[in-house]
C-alpha cells in the first residue's frame, strides 16, 4: 500500500466504507425480520439510525480530510488487486482539492436529505429499504470521486446509475415509476458504453488504469492524436448521459416520479454531478484536445438554453426544477469547455446546495398539499407555510443570480471564464440563458407562494421540523456560501486559486452589472406576469404560437425518440426475429432434425425384425457378390 501517511488521506476511504457497511446492515436486518426483530416496527427504526450515523460520521470525517489537504495537498493510497502478464490492476484512492470539495458536497447534500425523508418517508412500507438504497448510492458516490483509476471509477460510476434505477423507481408499483427507472438506465447506458470504450482504448494507448499516469503519458506525446481525441470525446459521452446533457437530457425530467428527496439528492449532489466531477477530474488531457473542448462548450450552450426554455413553459414545480437542473449542469459544462475548472466546480456546490433546498421545498409543498404538483393549482402558500416559502424564496434567488446570494458569485465566475476564453458570441448567448434562468426561478417562486390561497389548500400547513430544519440550514449556506470565493488573507486566497494556483480573484464591473441587472429585469418581468398581472402571459405565447407550442411538447424529442424506437429498433427486431425463426431456428437446428427424422423413414425398412427379410437380404447380398465376383474375373 502506497501513501503519505496523513490521517486526512487515511480517513477518506473510511468515508465510502461507511455507507457500503450501512447499506449491508440494512439489507441484512431486513432479511433476518422473524429472526431478531419481533416485529418490523424496529427495523423502521434501525434503518435511519444506521444510514445517517454513517453518512453524518463521514461529513465529520470530511473535515480531517479537508485539513489533509489544506496542510499537505493531499495525495493517494493504494493497493495490488490484480497482475495480468505484465499490467499490474490497483485499487486505490486520489484525494487532491477537486475531491475533497465533492466529499464535503456529497456527505453533506445526503446528510440532509436522509434526515428530512424521516419525515418525508413516515410510513412508507418500504422505508428500510428506501435508506438501505440511499446508503448504497452515497457509497456510490463517494467512491467515484476518490477513484485513482479508471477502472475503478468506472466501477463506481455503474454502481451509481444502479442506485439511481433503485431509487427513481422506489415506487415500483407505480408504472409510471418503473418505466421512468427503466428510461433513465437505458439512456445512461448509451454513455456508459461510450465511456467504457473511452477508458478502454487510453488502456490500449498507455498500459495503465491510474489517471494520473494517463495525464503524464499524453502531456509527453505518448498519446497519438486520433486515439486521444477518440477516448476524450467518448469520455465525454459518458458525462453527458449521466449529467443530462442534450440529446441524453431526456431521463432526468421523467426521474421525478421517484420520491421527492430523491430528486434533491440525484439532482443536487450525486448522479448528475459525476458527468461534470468527470469531465473536470479529466481536463488535462481535455486541454490537449482543442476541438473536443469546442465540442464540451458547445453541448453545454446548447443544452443550457435549451431546458432553460423548457422550465420557463412547465406546470409541474419539480419538472421546473428538473429542467432546471439542466440548463445550470449545461452552463458547467459550457464552462468546463472554456476551461473554467474551479468556476464549474463552484457553481456545482453552489448550484447543487440551492438546488437541494429548491428540491426539498418542493417536497415541503407537496407533503402539505396532498401531492399536489401543478403550480397553477397552488398560491398563497408563504402565509400557511412561512418557512418553507422564506427559504425557496433565498433558493430560487440565488440561482437567480441575485447579489449578494452564492449564486450571483458563481454566475459571474462562470462569465468571466467564457469572457477571458474569448469566446464572445458564447458569451452573448450564455447572458440570455442567465436573464432566462432568472425568470424561470421568478415563476416557480411566485406562482406557488404569492397570492391568494385555493381553496382545495386551505388546509395545508408548514412541516413537520425534522423536515424544515434541514430547510434552514441550506438557505444559510445558499446565502453566505458564495464568499468563499473572495480571498480572505494569506490563509486562503480565495476559491480560484485554492483549486488552480494559477488563477487568481478577479471582477470584471462591467460583466458583472449586466448580469445584475439582466436577474433584476427578469424578476421584475415574472412579478409584472405571475403576481400583477399587468403582462399577460397568454399574449405573450400567442405572439410565437408555433414556437410556444413547441416549447411545451418538450421540442418533441421524446417524440422522435419514440418514433425511432417504434419505427427502426421495433423495424429491426422483428427482422431479427423472422431471421432467427426462418433461417436460425426452422432451417438450421429443425431443418437438420427433420433430415434425420426423413432419413430415418427411408432406412427404417431395413429394420423390420422379420427372419424371412433378413435371409431374403442376405441371398440377395450373396449373389449380387458372386455377379460381381464373376464379372471382375471376367
């Protein structure tokens, strides 16, 4: 075993061990009902003991392993797994600043929602397994962030889309649940696939696993061009179907069918964090690949203004919020692709922070309302639940951009990140997402929590505490967690250079008032649309009807999706199946069978089991001899 020794570098494998430990418990227990449990009611109680012991004791054990980075800029442990001719395989763990943010992102994001699903969850008849999976998919998760080679990521990475099949389908017997899980693992599994080719051909180019060592290999020339821009595009691939990047963005919006903390958990901080956490963890070898970094700036405009539209037309608040989740995973990736590794990895924590609290208000909501979803169903609903609507309130401004919340200073750094790439027409259309984020965010907090109360929701109330206290905490963080990207001394230069030394704080004023006052026209034109009235909204679809319509139907991708699979993959199937009966099945293996069979009706008659036949076959025999002997002698 390799390492430095630290207690920090030591601790941070324990972290994902303990989930992986908490997750077996569970199961186990589960199995063992009738044996030590005399009744369920006190496996319902151990199952959250166990989960958020767990994951709270590894968000304590993040702390020792942010401190071994800060003291010593961390490092890595592994281990011999196996030896094969003359590759050496390892298991082992890499934590430097990018890892150690995901850590704390993810123990903390799961921390939260394990505790709120007490009360979110009470009574569910599966609530042990429901923390049996979210202790699985945070092991998951936490392992894919420390991995110190690919295999072993990609290990993890499966174990991660797995976790979220579990969880978007908790509710199996729900159709719409189960198809919703199904959806999601097939589109995930096309960039699966994709990326397990990627890592497979930089294994055949460099020998090795360990990502560090593939780094140093393709700085020096030991990549040729083609094979490098190969494995990086399908490398990125993979990131965009786990991070829901267009044309994969279809599965996260139907994800919603699984239980509200779950849609804050794989849309905060986990599944669609680890397409973003890998194109980032990767970019050395991203950046010796001009033209694939076009690729990852383009997908990700693309896909940013592309469900930013889609939120601003959708009547379900937790689809809002999906498409939401998007747009802003989109503006990532546009900003991995200028190269903006610390300015994408802060808005991730920022957004993934805002967007848990955004997620578990919606949750709030619902749990009061009687599942209810439609926006413009709601209203009112800040005088019956003030907390809730105080705190989705500071959410949805923050990702608004609003100063001086998290969000307005993530925002800027990743405007600044395509402005110093001079990428200006980028630039342009990236403010237009920003004015069209910030309306969308003015929507879903307005329509539901200002003006009058319906009076189907004239008996909801606020939650229970064990749900709104972690509300408080994220609204907290949502407002003050933005200034750790201002330098405070010697002992912290600030967010950009504690993740790249090489980059330094810095404000651009004039960027930085457009983009303020771009927030502040949006919500002024949601205030004067969803609460005054003095705009219609209706007019304003009817201008570009066409347009609106299209906008709604979801552009019609899950449209032409299906009529792919209906009209070529259905096509093509019964093709292969009329193949496998006519030629495979009739002709080869019966056709064969009935040669025998008819073979067998001719020569049967030789086989009579009559004496007279057999002495009749045997004269004949002897004088076809005697012919044939004398007409050779002849």
């Amino acid at each position: 075993m390799d390492s430095n020794n630290t207690i920090g570098l030591h601790a941070a494998w324990i972290i994902p061990l303990l989930s992986a430990i908490a997750f077996l418990i569970i199961v186990i227990s589960m199995r063992l009902v009738g044996f030590f449990f005399s009744d369920r009611n006190k496996l319902v109680m151990l199952a959250p003991i166990v989960s958020i012991t767990a994951i709270l004791t590894g968000f304590i054990l993040f702390w020792l392993v942010l401190l071994d980075v800060l003291n010593f800029g961390g490092g890595s442990i592994s281990m011999n797994w196996l030896i094969v001719g003359l590759t050496e395989i390892r298991w082992g763990i890499y934590v430097d600043k990018i890892s150690v943010a995901m850590i704390g992102l993810v123990t903390f994001i799961a921390l939260l929602v394990q505790v709120y699903s007490i009360g979110y969850m009470k009574g569910d008849r599966h609530f042990e397994w429901y923390f049996a999976i979210h202790a699985l998919f945070a092991a998951a998760m936490l392992t894919l962030v420390l991995a110190d080679n690919l295999l072993f990521l990609y290990f993890a990475w499966e174990l991660v889309g797995l976790g979220s099949y579990l969880l978007i389908g908790f509710w199996w017997e729900k159709r719409s649940a189960a198809e919703a899980a199904k959806k999601a693992f097939i589109t995930t599994r096309i960039g699966d696939v994709c990326l397990l080719i990627g890592i497979i051909l930089l294994f055949k180019a460099t020998g090795t696993f360990n990502i560090s060592m593939i780094f140093h290999i393709a700085e020096s020339g030991g990549i040729s061009d083609a094979i490098l821009n190969s494995s990086i595009l399908l490398i990125f691939i993979g990131a965009m179907g786990k991070s829901a990047q267009f044309p994969f963005h279809v599965w996260l919006p139907d994800a919603m069918e699984g239980p509200t903390p779950v849609s804050a958990l794989i849309h905060a901080a986990t599944m669609v964090a680890a397409g973003v956490y890998l194109v980032a963890r990767m970019m050395p070898i991203f950046e010796l690949a001009p033209e694939i970094m076009l690729i990852v700036m383009a997908i990700g405009l693309i896909t940013f203004i592309f469900a930013g539209s889609m939120a601003l037309v959708m009547s379900d608040i937790k689809r809002v919020l999906a498409y939401s989740t998007i747009s802003h995973l989109g503006l990532m990736m546009l900003c991995l692709g200028a190269g903006g590794v610390a300015a994408a990895i802060f808005h991730l924590i920022v957004h993934g922070i805002a967007k848990a609290l955004l997620f578990l208000g919606a949750g709030s909501v619902m749990h009061s309302t009687s599942n209810e979803t439609n926006i413009w169903k709601m209203g009112g609903l800040r005088h019956r639940m003030p907390i809730t609507a105080a705190t989705f309130f500071i959410g949805a401004a923050s990702l608004a951009g609003l100063p001086p919340l998290a969000g307005f200073f993530s925002k800027d750094e990743l405007l600044l990140s395509v402005l110093h790439d001079g990428q200006y027409v980028v630039l342009a259309i990236t403010l237009l997402g920003v004015f069209l984020s910030a309306l969308y965010m003015a929507r879903v907090a307005i329509v539901p929590f200002l003006g009058s109360t319906p009076k189907h929701l004239s008996k909801s109330h606020e939650s229970s505490f064990v749900m709104w206290v972690p509300l408080i905490i994220l609204a907290i963080l949502s407002a003050g967690v933005g200034f750790l990207i201002l330098p405070l001394g010697s002992s912290y230069p600030g967010w950009a250079e504690f993740i790249n030394p090489k980059h330094h704080f810095e404000l651009e004023p004039w960027l930085m008032i457009l983009s303020i006052i771009l927030a502040l026209s949006a919500l002024i034109l949601g205030w004067s649309i969803y609460l005054k009235k003095s705009v219609s909204a209706k007019q304003i679809s009817q201008f570009a009807p066409y347009l609106y319509k299209t906008i709604v139907n979801k552009y019609y991708v899950d449209e032409f999706y299906q009529w792919i699979i209906d009209k070529c993959v259905l096509a093509l199937g019964r093709l292969v199946a009329l193949f496998d009966r006519v030629v495979i099945n009739d002709t080869a293996v019966d056709g064969s069978a009935i040669s025998i069979y008819l073979s067998a009706l001719k020569t049967r008659v030789l086989q009579t089991g009559y004496l007279f036949t057999y002495g009749a076959a045997m004269v004949i025999g002897a004088c076809g001899l005697a012919i044939l002997w004398w007409v050779l002698l002849d």
